[in-house]
C-alpha cells in the first residue's frame, strides 16, 4: 500500500459521482492514446499504428484497441457506478491504493 487508507466522508463521496458523472461518455476513447510510452499496469496503449504497417497489422492493432478500451471503458464505469451508488445512499468510503 501507498500510505495509509483514507476515509472520505459522504459529501466528499457525493461532489466526486457528480464529478465522475459529468464526465464525457467518450473520455476513455478520448484519452486513450496518451497512455502510450507511459508505465501502464496490463500494458495498456502500448501498440500504436505506424505510417509504414500493413493493412493486416493496422487490423490486427485496431482490434486489440478496441479490446482494450472496452476493458478500460468497463473498469471506469465500475467506479463511477461504485461513487454514484455510495452518493445515492449517502455512504461514506475508505480509499487505499495498494
């Protein structure tokens, strides 16, 4: 763990789901090309299509985007469905990074 768990109060948990909810439905796709070149747990946005790949790679690279964006796009939702359902029943939440 990075440091110690944290408490976040019930209307700290509610200002974060409206802030996670106002986000843009696209952020994921829209952001997704700066992951590359960085350190990304699961290797994520690490292959990007060159001027020079053939069609089947530009294919095959596409498809594993996808794939990946689906998979990122899931675990966000998770987490703005985790905020929004603790708002909900106004919840507090402890937060850890591990």
């Amino acid at each position: 763990a990075h440091g110690k768990a944290r408490m976040i109060g019930a209307s700290r948990v509610a200002e974060i789901a409206k802030a996670l909810n106002a986000l843009p439905e696209s952020l994921v796709t829209d952001r997704y090309a700066s992951l590359y070149g960085k350190t990304v747990h699961g290797g994520y946005g690490q292959e990007m299509i060159a001027p020079d790949d053939k069609q089947w790679l530009r294919d095959k690279i596409m498809k594993n985007q996808a794939a990946e964006i689906e998979k990122l796009q899931d675990a966000f939702d998770a987490v703005v469905d985790l905020y929004t359902d603790a708002a909900e029943k106004k919840h507090s939440m402890m937060s850890v990074i591990v």
